[in-house]
C-alpha cells in the first residue's frame, strides 16, 4: 500500500508541471492495460488547476484510456488466457471472462464506467475475442462518460465538488450504473412479457377463428 501511495503522489505531481496533460494521456493509456494509478488522479488537479480546460483534458483522458483498451485488448489477443493470469490472477481474469459469456460489451462499458478494473477486461476481451467494433465504442461511451463527468463537476462548481469526487465519486456512479442496469432488466423483463401475452393472445383469436 505505502508504494501505491507513493506512486499516486509522484502521478498527482506531473499536475504542477507543463507536461501535466502529456502525463494524463500516458497515464490514461497505461492505466488501461498494466498501470494501477486510475487517470482520475491526475485529471481533478489538472481540470482544477484550469477549469475552462477541463473537458479538454477529459476528451484527451478519454482517447488515452481507449487506445490503452485497444492495447491491452491486444495483450489479451495474443497472449491469451496464460497472459491474462500473469497479469491479474485466476479470479479476476474467470470473473470478468463470466461478464463478457452473460453481457458480452455491457461488461465493457461497466468497467469503463465504474470503479471496477478497466485494465482487467480490455486485456480479457482481447482473450475472449469480444467484437473489436463494440469493444471500442462501448469504452468511449464508458470511459467519456466517467471523464466527462468529473470534467463537468470541476468546471461548474470548481474545488468545492473536490472532496465529493475524492470521496463519493466511485460510490455514486456504481450506484447509477446498478441502477441503469436495474431498469434495463426490468423494460427487458416487461418487453417478454407483454411478447407472451400478444402471443397468447394471437393464439386464442386463431382458435376461436377456427
């Protein structure tokens, strides 16, 4: 922990440099694949340091982390399923593997957003040979959307949403994304169901027609 420690200190401290936004693009691709400082670290001084700017750095955080993704999808690609669990362990690499079986690039655009490791499923859907196409559009969706909305809450309300996004950002967006996926399960839910009852429906006309 004491190095992990260190090594977001060292990350933060590029924010005071004139090559802080070099750094985020960097640290958004490595964070995708190996890294284990999220690019959220450097963006809020960054985007705090210099609020007009901050959905610049988010759009540059955004392509950084997804061409990451399309690195570590490559990883996975090519070294397989004996890469993958060098890298992350068994649990991690069967876990996510299990998403992309049940989900396929829900999984992806999950862990874009949330709190859960990207890094784990970009190098596991290069694994599972998830379809290149959606992969990248569902982490652009994931990761802009994550970015984005740090960028925006710096940008309107400047160092007083700080401690919120340091403290309460990871919780707030899981619970929206359980939440988004929670309603998704239930319009699909009531959609078979209302299926069922036309075609029950259907059935009776056809027998009484008869």
């Amino acid at each position: 922990m004491e190095f992990v420690r260190e090594l977001a200190s060292w990350v933060v401290a590029w924010a005071s440099t004139p090559y802080g936004p070099i750094a985020l693009a960097v640290l958004a691709f490595a964070e995708a694949s190996f890294f284990p400082i999220p690019p959220d670290t450097l963006l809020i001084p960054l985007a705090l340091a210099r609020p007009a700017f901050a959905f610049g750095l988010a759009a540059l955080c955004t392509l950084g982390s997804v061409g990451g993704g399309l690195f570590g999808y490559a990883l996975g690609y090519y070294g397989g399923r004996p890469l993958a669990l060098r890298l992350f362990g068994e649990e991690k690499v069967d876990f996510a593997q299990r998403l992309y079986q049940r989900y396929d690039v829900w999984a992806i655009f999950v862990a874009a957003f949330t709190p859960i490791p990207y890094k784990v499923f970009t190098v596991a859907a290069g694994m599972c040979v998830i379809n290149t196409r959606r992969f990248v559009v569902a982490s652009l969706v994931g990761r802009g959307a994550r970015f984005f909305l740090v960028a925006g809450a710096i940008y309107l309300f400047g160092e007083t949403v700080q401690g919120f996004i340091e403290n309460y950002f990871e919780l707030a967006v899981t619970v929206f994304t359980v939440l988004l996926i929670g309603g998704f399960a239930l319009l699909s839910a009531a959609s078979r169901r209302l299926r069922r009852q036309v075609g029950e429906a259907g059935g009776d006309e056809a027998r009484f027609g008869s």
